[in-house]
C-alpha cells in the first residue's frame, strides 16, 4: 500500500494527490474541476460538520436554506463584490433540453432562454440580502444569525482535491445587526469559533489575523484569516470571518428603525468554512506510510486485527475481539474488527496506516495465553502490550495522548518555522529554501505588497491579532513600519 | 396570528400556503420557482435528516458526495432515462461573466462558452454510475451502498413551497449489487426504512407498493412507492425506492468479475426522499389554528409561558420556570421559556400554536400558591392542571400520546377514505365529493390508466403490496382484472 506513495520528502505535491486517492477520500469526477468525496473522505467532512454545527448552535446560530441561483443583475448591485466574484462562475442561462434530429441524443433548446441568467452560487450574500430585506422593519427583528450548509461553484481554472475545485461544500454564516459594534463583536466570535475548532479538533495551530486590504473579502471592509501552516511551508487560509459594515444593506436596501425611531441600514457579517479543511488536515500531519488523523476526527478510531495460523485461532481470537469491540464502543469510540480472511495482517496493518486509524490493536495466539493485546499508535508507529484488563482506559488514554502530540508536532514545526526577518536577502533565501511563515515589518503599502507578491509569490497572509506595536523599517521598502505582519507563499 | 390564516375547509390550497408564509417554514425567492427554507422549516427538515441518516447507517449505507454538474451527453446513455429527465432542467452554457460596455453591470463572456453543456442534476444515476464504473471490478467490491444529500433541480412550471420546487433538497442512495435478488431485497429494505420513518416519525400512515409502468421513475424495471393521504382526499407520493436492473450498468459499461470469474453487469437501486415531506407533514395534521407537528419531529417540543401581572410576579414564576427548563431539557427535551415583555400571554398561545408546538405549559400567580401548571397539548387543544411534582413524567407521557394520537387520527382519515368501489359512477362521485384512495379493479392496460387520467385526473397511486388476488372486472373497461390497484388525485 504505503510503498505506492510518492516520497513526501520528494514531491509534496504528487504525495498528497497520492494520498488523497490511494486513501480514498476523493478523485476528479468526469466534469472539468469537479471532484467526487468518497465514502471515507465525506465521513471526515461529516465529523467537521457535527462538531461545527454544534459550536455554531452554542453561539445562538440556526440555520436555513437559500436558492443555489443568483439572478445575474443581484452581482452588480455591490460594485466591489462584483468585482471580486461575479466574473469566473457557471452561467445558466436554458432550462430545456430537446431531442435532437437522431433521436438519440440531446440539444439545448433554443426556444427555452432564460430572460435574465441566473448564476450558480459562488456565495450568497446577495441572494440572502435581498431576502433579509423582507425580514427586517425594526430593531426587534435584530440579530438574525444564520448559517447554511451548501455548495457553491467557482469556475477555478486550476483544481486540486480538496484544496481548490469548481464546486465545493462548505458552510456560510450570515448575520444581520443593528449596530457596528454588534457586527465587529459577531466577526470576531466567529473567527475565534474557527481557531478553536481547528486547534481543538484538527490538531491545526493557526495564526489569526486582519487580512490587508487588497486580501480582503469583496465587499468587506475587514476579513479576519486562520492560517496554517502545511508540511512544504506554504500557509493555508483555514477560515475567514468578514465585517460588511453596511455595504450589502446599501446594496439591496435593507434598513430598519432603531430604539429611537430612526430609519438605519442594517450591518453585517459572513464566514465561511470549506471541505479544503479536509485538505489541510491531510497536508498538516500525514506522512510516508499516509494519513495521520487526529482522534476527534477519525471516521474510525481504533481497529483491531487478528493475528491467526489455524481456524481454531481465528475464533479463539474473534471472541475475545468481538467482546473488546463491543466494550470499546460502549466507551464511546468507534471500532471496526476486520477479520477479513482475503488479506494478511501485514497487509492490513499498511492499510489502516494508510487511511490514518490512529490506534491499531492487534491480538494473537501468544496474547490470548499471556491475557495481552498489541497496540500501535499511527502518529508514532510505536507499538506497545498491554493487559487485557486495562486495555480500555489505555486506549482512551492514548487517542488522547494522540491529539495532543500532533497538535504540538504540528505547532513545534509551525514556531520553528516561523521567522523574523529583518533583511530581504534573508526574507528570499527562507522563502526559497525552507519556506514558513516570515514576521517582517511592512509600510502598509498595497504597492509594496504587490511588487513582493511579483518577485517571491509570497503574500501578507495576514496582520496578527497580537501584532504588538513596534517601530521598524519595511523589508522590502525600507519605509517607516509601526509593527510586523505574517508573510507566506500559500494555497 | 392564526386569524389570518385561510379557513383550511374553504380553500386547502390557500390554507396550505398561508400557513407556510405565517408559519415561518419557507417563502418564494427571487428567483422563480425557488424557495427559502426559513430556520424553523429548516429545523424541521435537520430532523427528519437525522432520523433518516441514522436509519440508513443502521442499514449498512454510508455517505459521499457527487458533483452537481452532468455533462449533457451523460443523459442520452440510458435511453428512457433521457426520455423521462433530461427535458426541463437548468442548462450552464458558460463559464464567466465580464463587465458590461457601461461599466456598471456584467453580462455573459461569448468567449467563456463550455464545450459542453452541463446539466444541473436533477437525479445523480448517470454521474454517479459513471464513477461506479472505475469502482467495481470485481465481485469482492460489491455492493456498494452509498447515500448522498444534495440540492437537485426539475424545471418545473407550476411550483408550490417544499411540494414542488425548481430547486429542492432530498438524500438520493444509489446501490450496487451482484446479483439481481440482492438488489430487488435492497429495494424492499429502503421502502420499508421510508414507511417505517413515515410512521414512527412522522405520523403519517402510508400504503406501500408498486408503481404501475406508466408512474415507473425513467429508467427503472420497478419502482415502490409510499403514498400517503393528505386532508383534502388527495394522495402525496412521500417517497419511491427504484429497481434499476441493469439499465444503468449497461449504459455505463459496468461489469464485474463475479464468483465464478464470469463478467456480469452490475445491479443497481436507487432511492429517494424530499423536501417535500415537509410539505406533506403540515398537509396531513395541521389545522386552522396552524400547524401541527409530531413530537418526534418537533423543533421546539415544549414552551412555558408565564401568566403574570406585576414584575414581583414575573420574578416568582421566572424562578419556577427556569428550573422546570432546565429538568425538562435534562430529560432530553427541547424547551423554550416565553418570557418576552413585548407580547401579552394571548398572543403567544395563538403564536405557538400556529408554530406547533406540541406541549404548551403555563404558569400563574394561581399555579404558584398551588404548585401546579396548566398543560395545554396542541392536537387537541385540550388543557389539564397538574401539579408540579409529577409534571415531567406527565410531558413525556403526553407527548407520546399526542405523537400516537395524531398518527391514529390521520390512519382514521386514511381508513375512513379509503374506498373500495366496483362502479365507475361511484368513482367519478367519490373523487368530486370527498377524494380519498380508491381500491378498484383494472385492466392493467397503459390505455385504460391513461383514459381515466383524462377523465378524472385520478391516477394510479401504487399497486398495493399486500393486494390479494382477487377476481374482478375493470372499473373503467370492463375487462377481466386479478387485482385491485389504488386510485386517487395526487400532489
């Protein structure tokens, strides 16, 4: 199994379409840039959706269901959110298909154009403003606080699974306030939902930050960005959470009357959270042997093996099994047994290496007589026996001990790989040899910003929260600087 | 509130769409055809998911995710398919839009033109057997038992919210078997998962059999169906389960080693169920004081209102009433506590019962002093005081008694207008006057079904599976018949 993966150390791109694939999570679909999410990779998408449903529900978010269609016309409504979105989309612009003249085959009917065309969602703002506009009059129809789960399109001209496709899944939030600072305090209590889903579950360190000005959303007047950092040292966007200040309201004329009786436009927020989390996730802590999936996560948790010569073994061994499954599952976990006989235990262990089960037990003729069974951990293939006894509480021990050992991997090579330059010699060797994150001092120029993004493709990936202040001179400019911002190439 | 609504014996049709506007469950949108599934119609459809996404793990089926978008050719593969689908659906012709000559609007890119059209799915066989394809080799990669959730879109031209949308919502499953007696047994098993869910979940009993050629889903050797009946004599088609035979496996080129090292085609069902329910649940139980919602699938199971004049008042029974939340919630209910200022406790009786809320608890000065509660269930609308220290276990004793009392009602309706008739002047009679199923003998001809859809847009609903053989003449030709089939009017 694992020997059919491209060295990571070799090709980190071949690797991870390698992995995505040979694990099973997805593969390209016959329409251009599309993928299908197969069975194994969906489970994971589902266990993010579970956990971020939940913390969205906690924070006084339902959700809702808005039209997969855009009229045409409903884009140009906010000049800088057409500017940003409406160009690389699916168009539809029939809505019949007739027999051709063979019989056989299909033509788009002449005779059935749409009026106006109607484009395929790259994200709602504008459909769901225009219905916001009938739901709000007064101050007490504030907040609405809504999320959808859906997909949308954009008409990527370059794909990859999971990182970057037309249509993809995710889920947006969008909330209407009566007042700025309501809508900034929104922006922010979403972002901070993002960084602890990913720090909690995907074992995902990650940098938050303002996005700069020409990084922004189109139609935001802030973006709030997690970023992370992949094992090749390109960071990647994780989430964003975006203050609209009154720019949709304007747009689509949504006003309400406040406590005194005055008519204002209502503010906003939006935040999306895409299935490209399913692509940091693997690129974050995979390695040779293939995935390594952090326990909360893990569409499967611990799988146990048989390791048997005679049919007498098999189901001396299986009984003990089938009772260790059963009480595993009881405690919570789940658990799969494969006594599969098509396939060695050599072959088996590869293969849950390989889909990133992060415990593995095995249990043998010598473990039935000793009362033992054989754990292995995936994020460190070590391998350890231990007494059937207390065999539960170590597992839950150890699924544990692996979350947290590949959230600090994943931190010890994001702080390692975190650098504060001074130079710009320094600031194009890093980016050429180890990559990472580069804390530099920026003068807040977009021009600057551009002309670095032409000659190292790296970009501000964002302006920390915790940005102290410090005086300092642009890398690249040599201008006056009031504190660091986060450079990286990226996905 | 509920004043507002349509009498439901006046005009059903009125009623119905009163009641989804005032109810706050969905609303057209923008775009023609198209609703908004609002939170409370959404917090709805989440829990028929839930259900229904359990019950299909329970039976062995997993979840993936398959592209929106088939490419044109796809459709003429399966001959009756193409004939049956591919006619009114929404067509993406391109792929970018760019700024207008005025430089305020965006119109179509000519030069953005697909090669191909794509088809927004309006049902996923093609795409998805065009990925079985490369999936199945051998007989030792079957079945496979794969369920989607996904947004899908039909053309339609006369749209009603959640019964018939352009755009709607629905899990689609689509299996693959090696022989044609496992997937004629899968077939089975998912018609009885939507009858079972039908029954237990949404109280709403249905006949369950199949469909006759005519009424088959295109491309399907059989299709089961369960019909339900609806409180103006009509029948709804809840949810259909398809025995694809080998169609699609042809048309696909999908072939499998099997046992004997014999290349076979695959076998295949696929199965499915809507947004629609939601329609079909608020046509089947609610009344003129709004909706009516089994417990089960209540989003909001229990409110408590306070009754209270004076702040003093309101402090007391606050108290009371949050402590009673609280257990109740402990008890794995989901509980609001009313205690808006804003509107008087009249207005919120009527509000929640347009909502459906099937237990409503209120608590006064009175209740207080006497440690009791007045309980009101919306079914009957019948009101009880009980005393505080028995009112949890009273809940949960009558919300089981409503979620049965509502199902053996609408199963009464059922009954009660089912008719078996033998005289086609009591058929006419019967669908002018009162509608209701109508258990009659036929010809089991396309020419006689066709006549009487003509003549009284009575349709054949489904060929009963439990109809006994039974000797008889056709209702319609006279002609000699060995079963009775259902008739009825249909959504």
């Amino acid at each position: 199994m694992a020997k059919f993966l491209t060295n990571r150390d070799e090709n980190y791109a071949q690797w991870y379409n390698d992995l995505v694939i040979k694990a099973d999570l997805a593969e390209n679909s016959a329409v251009r840039g599309c993928m299908v999410i197969k069975p194994y990779g969906y489970a994971i998408w589902e266990k993010i959706q579970a956990e971020l449903d939940r913390m969205f529900k906690a924070t006084g978010h339902v959700n809702a269901y808005f039209p997969l269609f855009i009229p045409k016309s409903f884009f140009s409504r906010e000049a800088a959110h057409v500017e940003g979105f409406a160009k690389e989309c699916a168009v539809v612009t029939h809505y019949r298909l007739k027999t051709d003249e063979t019989g056989k085959g299909v033509v788009v009917d002449p005779e059935a154009k749409l009026e106006e065309e109607l484009i395929i969602r790259p994200t709602s703002e504008t459909i769901i403003w225009n219905s916001y506009k009938n739901w709000i009059q007064s101050y007490r129809d504030l907040p609405i606080l809504i999320n959808q789960w859906a997909n949308v399109v954009r008409w990527e001209m370059r794909t990859r699974l999971f990182l970057r496709t037309a249509e993809f899944l995710w889920q947006e939030g969008h909330t209407a306030h009566a007042t700025r600072e309501e809508a900034v305090e929104e922006t922010e209590r979403m972002i901070n939902v993002y960084s602890e889903f990913a720090e909690n579950f995907m074992a995902l360190p990650v940098y938050k930050g303002y996005k700069t000005a020409s990084e922004r959303f189109a139609g935001a007047l802030d973006t709030y960005t997690i970023e992370a950092l992949m094992q090749d040292g390109k960071s990647l966007q994780a989430g964003t959470s975006h203050f609209l200040g009154q720019n949709f309201a304007k747009a689509f004329d949504v006003q309400f009357t406040d406590r005194n009786g005055r008519l204002e436009y209502v503010w906003a927020t939006s935040w999306g959270l895409s299935t490209r989390m399913v692509g940091a996730l693997i690129m974050a802590h995979s390695d040779n042997h293939g995935l390594i999936l952090p326990p909360k996560l893990a569409p499967l948790q611990v799988v146990i093996v048989p390791i048997y010569k005679s049919a007498d073994e098999l189901s001396s061994i299986s009984e003990k099994a089938e009772a260790l499954k059963a009480e595993l599952e009881r405690s919570g976990l789940s658990v799969k047994y494969d006594n599969r006989e098509t396939n060695k235990p050599g072959w088996k262990f590869a293969d849950y290496e390989l889909k990133g089960v992060p415990v593995r037990i095995a249990i043998g003729p010598r473990d039935l007589k000793n009362g033992t069974a054989e754990i292995a951990r995936r994020d460190t293939l070590a391998k350890e026996t231990v007494p059937m006894e207390s065999i539960i509480n170590r597992i839950h021990e150890l699924l544990n001990q692996i979350q947290k050992n590949i959230f600090e991997r994943a931190l010890r090579f994001r702080n390692d790989n975190t650098f504060r330059l001074d130079k710009w010699s320094d600031f194009v060797e890093v980016l050429n040899s180890s990559g990472g994150f580069i804390s530099a001092h920026w003068d807040e120029t977009a021009e600057t910003e551009e002309k670095i993004k032409e000659e190292t493709k790296a970009t501000i990936r964002c302006i920390p929260f915790d940005s102290a202040a410090e005086e300092g001179k642009c890398i690249y400019s040599g201008k006056p600087s009031g504190r660091r911002v986060l450079f990286a190439r990226s996905y």
